[in-house]
C-alpha cells in the first residue's frame, strides 16, 4: 500500500481534447509524420490547414523537423504547420497564408524568431515562438462543453487507474478553470486539483495585475482539499527538443535543432525588470508563483527575481517554483535552498530525450540534468510530474504519466535508445523515488498536512499495489500495477479481475 499518488505536472484538459477530432498515431519517423500530413489533407478540402502540434523532432529517428519543402509535396493544396512547443516549420502555402516573406517585418513586442536563408532572406520556414503571427484555423470538428467535460473525466479516470489520487494542472486557461469547477460541482473530480493559472507575460502589467487580482478574489482560491486556485505561471524560455531553452553557454551549431549562429543561447522571453515584477505580484498576492524555465540560463534568471523579491519581503512561506529546472548547477541549487524555492521536475525527459541531448550537450554538460540526488542531498524540495500534454493512456500519451515509470527513471536514469545511464551519480533510493510522487508533491502544494503519507488525520488516499515496491526487481518498478485507489477513503478504482 502506498499514499495516493500525485502528480506536480500536467495539462489535463488539453491532453484529454488532443485526440476529440481524430486519433493520431504514434510516429516515431519523419515518413510517419509526412504520411500523417499526408492523409490529413486528402480528408480535407483544399485550402483547410492541417496542423500537427507537439510531436518533438528529437524523439524522432531521423531527429530533424520535416523541411518546407517536403511538407509543401506531401500536402501541396493545404497549408500546413508542423509545431512542436513554441517552434514550427510551416509549409509555404502556411508562410504565404501568413503573409510573411522576405520583406516581413516582426510586429514590435513580439518575441519571434524567423530563420531565413542567410542570401536570399527567403524564410526557410522555420519560426520560433510565432504562434501570433501564424494565421491557421482549426479544421477540426469543434467541442461543445459536454465534450469538454465528459473526456476529462475519462481522463482523470484513467489517472486513477495508475494510482494518481491528485494533479497539479500546470498552465490553467479561464475556460480550463470552469471544467474543473463544474466537475467539481456535479462530484465527478476524481484527483484533487491544484491549479495553476496561466498568465501571459507579454500581456500589459496593468492587465497581469487585474488578472490575478481577480484571480485572488476567486471563491476558488480559498482552500478546499478537491480544487484550489493556488499558482500563477508564465513561460520564461522555449524547450530543450525544439532548441530554444534558455541555456548559460551557446547551444552550438546543430542540424538537429536548425541552429546555425554559434552564439545562439536559446530564447528567453521575459527581461529581468518584468519578471521580478511578475514573481511579485503572483507571491505578494497569496499566490505560489512559477515559470516555464528549462534551461540553465532561465533557471539562473527565474532565481535572480526571487532574490530581488526576497529583499522586499522573505518569499519563503510562498513556496516559490521552477517548473522543469532541466539544467542547473551547484550555485543555483545552493540559492533554492537558501531561499525556499522548489523544484518540480519531470523525470520522462530525461528516459525519452537523454540519449538526443547527450549528443548535443556532451556529458559534462549534462552533470546536473535533473540532478535528483543532489537537490535530496541539500535539502531543496523537488517533486515529480509527467508534464502529461497529450492523449490518454499512461503509457502512449505524450508524456507518459505512468507514475511507476517516472520512478523507475529516477532510480536507474536510463535514457532510451542507448545503454548507458545518464550520469548514474545522481540516482535516487526507492523511498526517495516514491517521496517525489507523494509528500514531495504534497509540499509543492502546500498539503503536506492533508496528504502525501499514509497517517491518522490525513486525507485517506491510498492505493494498493500487485507487489512490493521496495523489495520487487528494479526493472519492475515500471511495471508495477494498481490494484485499487481510494479517494478520501472511497474506492475510485479497481483493477478488472481483482
Ligand atoms: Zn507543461
């Protein structure tokens, strides 16, 4: 028997609606992803956009984005974007569509980056972090709320199955907010949700302000055990598989992530003066503030505004966060201890992309990815999610949100594709592992006195293994099974044929 198990990072609404329209195949290959395109656009009339979102080209065999050209030949009457985190190559019937060319001029305020062919200045189609500017329209079929409702039920359903009794949603939309408020409102919330609302950075400060004053106001963010309104979060950088996380030292000249300037760091979208005032509001306001930071750079920054903020007053009882953290070092790790700053991080990463990244960074660069043994070693809090972001099922959605084998991650640190663990140094015990996904997390939400460890006055979410945890095989701690789940002392969840 375990403590309920809880996630410290997931976009549960969006993950659940990724497949309403159509199921989409895994594609583990570049000719799988034109193929996909391909079939899209002859199921469509000519001219409707066929966009593909989220499929990582370093997870791909080739490790490359598909170029403009071949997205032009596999779908030569419908423009199409092929976008993956906040980077997209776009068809040239897209670009055309979008009205960006040679001459196109990025509108002020808007931190986008266009790649050109450096002679002609023709756009190659490569764009980071556009989507304002990228014109496409949804050609699938629309959700009405029930839908909405209906399939992130199932979803947290399935959550259940895996022994997940809580979430934290991880980047929470207004509408996404009212999902979770009426689930709650017809007893259908099967994981307790702590939410994290998104806050657009970019947006005028005024605006931010009014946003989470209303936000303060909310009846949902005084406490109740099944749906708090408790974080704010924003995007600092871009991502560690689409080549724009926000690194210390150049990223370095890569085909793989189409950099060609070697002094190239990654993107970083908010400047030091807005996002100390942004990590201000969101903590001086009662709210548990974090970003969107996966590089060491970004991590590095996000620390700089906590320590601004903490000479103002001490920032300690907020629990401020860095979500992701990929990339840090000894300082940094020092300074979230000295501060009280928590870190919440998601070990599939380090499974699905530690081969690709070994590759681009080298090993010694890699000496505090996800340095789990180290941050338990100095006393800063660190919890463990999926950073779930599409489709359902624990083991085919992107990322997987199979708890057991984010744990087994942890304790092995064994990247896929390659047989050799990832700096081994930093594994972690079982009792740690399992720490991550329970009162670790508990802590990252302030609940630490609700949940998280199986003791009398606490909220009675277990669950119940097929074996022991602690003493089975190493390589079957990923496999583990959940026999039943209790929430609050109910049962959610059992397993057919037990
Ligand atoms: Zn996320």
């Amino acid at each position: 028997m375990l403590p309920g198990l809880i996630d410290s990072h997931l976009h549960a609404v969006d993950s659940a609606m990724y497949e309403f329209d159509h199921r989409v195949p895994d594609m583990e290959t570049l000719a799988d992803v034109l193929k996909y395109v391909k079939a899209r656009a002859d199921s469509l009339p000519t001219g409707e956009w066929v966009t593909l979102s989220q499929v990582f080209i370093t997870r791909l065999r080739e490790q490359r984005y598909p170029t403009r050209a071949e997205l032009d030949q596999a779908a030569p009457r419908n423009p199409v974007v092929f976008s993956t985190g906040p980077d997209a190559v776009l068809s040239s019937l897209a670009l055309k569509l979008s009205g960006i060319d040679k001459n196109y001029k990025v509108p002020e305020g808007v931190p986008c980056r266009i790649e050109r062919n450096p002679e002609s200045r023709e756009p190659t189609g490569m764009l980071r972090n556009c989507s304002p500017i990228i014109k496409s329209k949804p050609s699938e079929k629309q959700p009405t709320r029930e839908d909405f409702l209906e399939r992130t039920k199932m979803l947290l359903a399935d959550y259940n199955s895996v022994g997940i009794t809580s979430i934290a949603d991880g980047d929470t939309s207004d509408e996404q907010v009212e999902i979770f408020q009426q689930l709650k409102e017809s007893g259908q919330l099967s994981c307790r949700t702590f939410l994290v609302l998104h806050v657009e950075a970019s947006d005028p400060f005024d605006q931010i302000a009014a946003r989470v004053h209303r936000a303060a106001q909310n009846p949902l963010h005084q406490y109740d055990n099944l749906l708090w309104l408790r974080g704010i979060k924003s995007y600092l950088d871009g991502g560690m598989l689409t080549g724009s996380a926000y690194m210390l030292q150049p990223w370095g000249i890569s085909k793989v992530y189409s950099i060609t300037d070697p002094a190239y760091r990654g993107m970083r979208y908010i400047e030091p003066d807005p996002l100390y005032k942004l990590a201000r509001l969101a903590l001086e306001n009662g709210f548990q503030f974090t970003v969107h930071a996966v590089g060491d750079g970004a991590v590095q920054a996000i620390m700089e505004a906590y320590e601004r903020v903490n000479k103002d007053f001490p920032v300690r009882d907020q629990r401020p966060c860095i979500t992701h953290a990929n990339f840090m070092n000894a300082d940094i790790i020092r300074k979230m201890k000295e501060l009280g700053v928590v870190a919440n991080l998601q070990p599939d990463w380090l499974y699905l992309d530690g081969a690709t990244l070994e590759k681009q960074f080298g090993d010694e660069r890699l000496a505090y990815f996800q340095p789990y043994k180290t941050l338990f070693d100095e006393g800063v809090m660190v919890g463990g999610g999926s950073d779930h972001m599409q489709k359902i099922g624990s083991l085919r959605s992107i990322n997987p949100y199979n708890p057991f084998l984010g744990m087994w991650i942890t304790l092995t640190r064994q990247p896929r594709w390659t047989d050799r663990p990832l700096h081994p140094e930093q594994r972690i015990t079982r009792e740690q592992a399992i720490r991550l996904y329970t009162l670790n997390n508990a802590y990252l939400t302030f609940e630490e006195k609700q949940k998280g460890s199986l003791e009398t006055n606490k909220l009675a979410d277990f669950i119940v293994l097929d074996k022991d945890i602690l003493t089975c095989p190493l390589d079957e701690v990923k496999d583990l099974q959940v026999e039943q789940t209790y929430l609050g002392g109910r049962l959610i969840y059992s397993r057919p044929g037990s």
